[in-house]
C-alpha cells in the first residue's frame, strides 16, 4: 500500500512537470497581412517568417504574400 501511495506522488510530480522545449515546438507561425513580407532568404535557403492568410499564398519570388 505504501508503495503505491510513493508511485502515485511521483506519477503526479512527473505529470505537474511540463517541458518547455516540447511545448514551443508547436506554437504557431504568426499570421501576415497582404503584402508583408512572409519569407527571408539566408544564402541558398529560404525562410518563413509568417503565415499568409487563407486566401493568398507566400511568393518566394517576390518574397511577400500576395
């Protein structure tokens, strides 16, 4: 019974635990206007700075949402 009432404490000890790293893998992209810039070139990759909304797409080529 005592071993139990310890594997309870740690159980809910772990679950009290959250992992910042874990979580912040999944926060979203910020959403951009029409005609922000929603991309940025570093050298030969591309990277995505925003979300453009539903309605429009990111152009790499002119590298905003149109």
């Amino acid at each position: 019974m005592f071993q139990l009432l310890e594997l309870q404490d740690v159980l809910y000890k772990l679950q009290s635990k959250r992992s910042p790293a874990w979580e912040s893998k999944y926060i979203q992209v910020p959403k951009c206007i029409m005609g922000d810039a929603c991309a940025v070139k570093r050298g030969a990759r591309i990277g995505k700075l925003c979300d453009c909304p539903p309605w429009s797409t990111c152009s790499y080529f002119f590298m905003r949402c149109l």
